[in-house]
C-alpha cells in the first residue's frame, strides 16, 4: 500500500513537470513558430513596394522585435572631399563588406526602451559588424555615413510600434508585426526574425525565409538580358534609335509652328 502511495505521488509530479517542460522547449531560443504573409515577394511591371504581415506565439510578458534582412553584400564606394582645399571631389576608393542589403526593423514599445537587450538587433550593431577597407578609411564617420546612404534610401529603418501584442493567455501571448517593406528591392533571399525579449534577455526566437522575385515583363527583360546578351544589345540599340527619332519628330513640330 505504502509503494502504491509512493508511485501516485511520483506520478503527479511527473504530470506536474512535463507540461512545463514542454513550454519551457518551445520558447527556447530558436523554438518560436511564426507566420509571415504573403510568404514571398513578387516584382512585376507594377510592383511599388509591399507590406508583410508576421503572427505568431510568444512568451507572455516578453517584448517583442521583428526584423527583415537582406543578404550581405560587398560596396565598392568613393570618399569625398576638398582638392587642394578648393575642389569638392572624389580623393579615395573604399570598399565595404558584410553590408545587409536591406535591414528594418520594428518593435512593440520604443527600441531605446528595450536597453541593452535589443542592442545586438538594431542599425548600430550593422554599423559596427560592417568591414571597411582600407584600413585607414575605416572610421566613424565612414561607418554612419553608409547608415545615412541606407536610410535615405529607405532600405535601412527602426520603426516604432509596428508589432501589436495580444493579451496573455497563459504562459503565452500572440503578436502581430506590420512592416512596410520598400520598392528598391532586388531579387534574392530574405530573410524575418522574430526575437522575444523578457527580464533583459532573449526568452525565445523564430527565423523563416522570404524569397523575393522577378516575375512578369520584369523576369523576361532579366532573362534576355543574362542568358541572351547579344539579342538585349540588339534590343537596346533599336529601343535608343526610335526614341531618338521620336524626340527629334517632336522638336521639328514645335519648330515648324
């Protein structure tokens, strides 16, 4: 009788443990489920830019990051500056490695609110992991100026607000993220990460691909472009030669008037 106390209390404890276990597994850091719709971009003759939609689960009580990145590329740039101390002019050719094509970034409160914990997923933290060369063009001013390039280009953002949380329902609470994403995109892999932060820590995370694509007049043009060189060239010249006829047929009209 007494063993059979024993193993029924063994056993409650064992219900007791596991369902927390099971949460404390799937908020683990890289365990977060998300959805992000639509689940690709398409470029066509019309596309201006488009806006994703990410949902998904996580822990209550935890703030919530969301970004869009780009793949990191190589820049080749120049520096600019005084000739002589009278012309403004190219002087050096510097060269910028491990730059995201594209870096946005939104959050459920204000990104300096969040400390030291949203750090690592903000513009800085671009502007530190970047590689200048050479090495003594590598400076701060240098390093802001490309976050400045980006930003003006709109390919390079923090957003406050754009992700919305759910009341808690238990030891979780859904969230909803709205991120504009802009027209001077180009075709690749992308990528959105979703990142809960709670207590000044990462409680959990999710990471999916977002593939982005041609398709349309757009992928065609591409296409004749890449695999068949000599037919674009010919296309070219003739599209040049008929708009320089139609603006001289314009200007003899209003001469002739």
């Amino acid at each position: 009788m007494r063993g059979l106390k024993i193993s029924l209390i063994t056993l409650f404890a064992v219900l007791l443990v596991l369902p927390a276990a099971a949460l404390a597994a799937n908020f683990a850091p890289g365990g977060l489920d998300l959805v992000v719709s639509p689940p690709s971009v398409k470029i066509g003759a019309t596309y201006d830019g488009t806006t994703l939609t990410v949902t998904g689960k996580a822990p209550a009580g935890s703030d919530v990051v969301v970004r869009f990145v780009g793949a990191r590329t190589e820049l080749h740039m120049k520096e600019k500056g005084r000739a002589l101390g009278l012309l403004w002019m190219n002087l050096a050719s510097l060269t910028i490695d491990e730059v995201p094509s594209v870096y946005l970034v939104t959050a459920s409160k204000d990104l300096d609110a969040l400390g030291a914990a949203a750090a690592p997923y903000r513009l800085e933290q671009v502007s530190q992991d970047i590689v200048i060369t050479p090495a003594d063009k590598d400076t701060p001013v240098n390093r802001l100026e490309l976050l400045k390039l980006r930003r003006e280009e709109g390919l390079y953002r923090e957003v406050r607000g754009g992700v919305t949380l759910s009341p808690a329902d238990g030891a979780s609470q859904e969230f909803r993220a709205v991120m504009p994403v802009p027209s001077k995109l180009l075709p690749g892999e992308y990528s959105v990460e979703v990142l809960a932060l709670k207590d000044g820590k990462l409680a959990a995370s999710g990471k999916t691909g977002v593939p982005v694509e041609l398709v349309g007049i757009p992928a065609k043009l591409a296409d004749v472009a890449f695999n068949h060189s000599l037919v674009y060239g010919i296309l070219a010249t003739i599209v040049a030669l008929l708009s320089g006829l139609a603006i001289g047929l314009v200007f003899q009209s209003k001469g002739a008037h």
